[in-house]
C-alpha cells in the first residue's frame, strides 16, 4: 500500500513537473507575444484612415503602459491560469482598441456623409444660379458690344430674384447646417462641436456676406445704367461717358465687383477643396 502512495504521489510530482516545464517553454511564449502583436496590430487596422491621432488619445495609455505589463506577465508565466490571465487581458484590450476603431470608422462615415450632401448642395446652388443669367450683364458691358437699354429692366428683374432666392438658401442652408450638426453629435460630441465651428468660422459667414454684397452690387450697377441712360454712349474700347463722375463712378463698381468675384472664386474652392480632401481620406 504504501509504495502505491509513494508511486501515486510520484506521478503527481511528475505531472506537476511536466506541466510547468510545457508552459515554460520560451517557443510558447513568443508566439503568444507574436499573437498578441498581431491582434493589437489587427484591432487598430479598423480605424479609417485621419483618425489615428484620436485613437492614439483614446487607448494610447492603455496599449503603451498595458503592452509591455502584458508582456512582464507572460515572461514571468509559470502556471497555465497565468496564461489563461494574459490571455484574458489581451482580448480585453484589443477588444476595446476595436471598438474604439469601429466608434471612429462610425464618426467618419457620418462625417463623409454630410460633406458630400454639403458637396452636392454647392453643386446644385451654382447650377440654380446660373439659370438668372446674372453674367449678361457682364456680357453687355464687354467692349463691341452694345446693349439695349430695354434689356435693362428684365436683366433688373432678374437679379432681384436671384437675391431674393440668395436669401431664401441662406435659410435652408442654416436649418441643413443644424440637422448636420446634429447627424454627427449623435455619433460623436466632440466631432460634432469640431464641425458646429466649422460651419461658424469666418470663412462661412464671408462667402453669405460677399454674394449678398455682389448681387446688390450687380443691382446698383444696372440701376447706375439705367439711370444715366442718356449720358453715356458705346465705342470700341467700352462704355464712355459725358460726364468724368459718372465715368469714376462706372469704373469703381466694376472694380468692385472683380474684387469680389475673386474672393467668391477662392472661397468657393477653398471650401470644396477641403470637403473633397476629407471625403477621399
């Protein structure tokens, strides 16, 4: 009896023995480091592209402290509930560097949603106003060419609608810029707060305040002609009026509006250029 105790007990020993020995092997250990890289590498590869700077403030700590105490534990691991530990703990952060990544790739897809409908709206702005023509007055103005000044009043009508239109996108714009702003608070405050900004900044509340200034600029003008219809007459180099005041005063609103057709050209293609940067990002 007593030497199947010692020989049961033996076996134990040796079971024990065995067991550390096969969890202390380095081969095993490296390849669950190995694995571990890969995951991690795996779980950050979910973010779009522009939002690792934010997934780096997000899980930063947790993969550049965590990694090498995960580490640490798998070097010093003896026992196989060790390894079951690390290996619990590996799955819990790459499962939230996942989820954080997939929070993000959520975001971006909102984001790039709302830039092309923003795309689009620019794109269906400038098509409706080039159906008021607005550039035949610029036409009749070229030099060799003569207008009627009964063209005048329709060519008055017409920008005064285009005003009136300019007004009313001015406040369908503002209510789609709300919606959109809320679209991304939904999905992320802080996103939404950065694009809310955005809509707000100097350069949004220029371009409204430009093509207001240029169409009533555009409205004087053809008002100017008309009023001093009988003052000024056609040659080959361009309008020449009797009176010197009239002609400084013809000169500096076509000045004007150059100065202000430039500064709605840049901001215009400032604008799309940036939304078609994030859009393809």
């Amino acid at each position: 009896m007593e030497e199947d105790s010692s020989t049961a007990n033996g076996r134990d020993i040796s079971s024990v023995n065995n067991a550390y020995r096969s969890w202390n092997r380095w081969w095993i250990r490296g390849l669950l480091a190995i694995g571990h890289l890969v995951l991690l590498i795996a779980a950050a590869s979910l973010t779009p592209s522009g939002y690792f700077v934010q997934l780096g403030a997000s899980v930063g700590f947790l993969h550049f402290v965590g990694t090498p105490c995960l580490w640490f534990l798998l070097w010093h691991a003896k026992t196989r509930k060790i390894v079951l530990l690390f290996c619990g703990l590996v799955a819990a952060q790459t499962g939230i560097t996942a989820l954080v990544a997939l929070h993000y790739r959520a975001v971006d897809g909102v984001v790039k949603e709302v830039m092309a409908e923003a795309i689009q709206r620019q794109e269906q702005f400038q098509a409706e106003f080039a159906k008021f023509h607005i550039e035949q007055v610029f036409q009749m103005l070229t030099p060799g060419n003569e207008h009627r000044v009964e063209e005048l009043p329709g060519l008055l009508e017409k920008i005064r609608g285009a005003e009136a239109r300019l007004q009313e996108i001015q406040a369908e714009q503002q209510v789609w810029t709300q919606a959109a702003v809320k679209r991304v608070e939904a999905v992320s405050r802080q996103t939404g707060e950065e694009f809310r900004r955005g809509t707000e900044d100097e350069d949004s509340k220029k371009i409204s305040e430009v093509m207001s200034n240029y169409l009533s600029s555009i409205e004087k003008l053809v008002v100017f002609l008309l009023d001093t219809r009988d003052a000024y007459r056609f040659t080959k180099t361009g309008i020449a009026f009797d009176r010197p005041q009239d002609a400084d005063t013809y000169d500096k609103m076509l000045g004007s509006l150059a100065t202000m057709e430039k500064q709605i050209t840049q901001i215009n293609n400032d604008r799309v250029r940036e939304a078609n940067t994030l859009l393809h990002q």
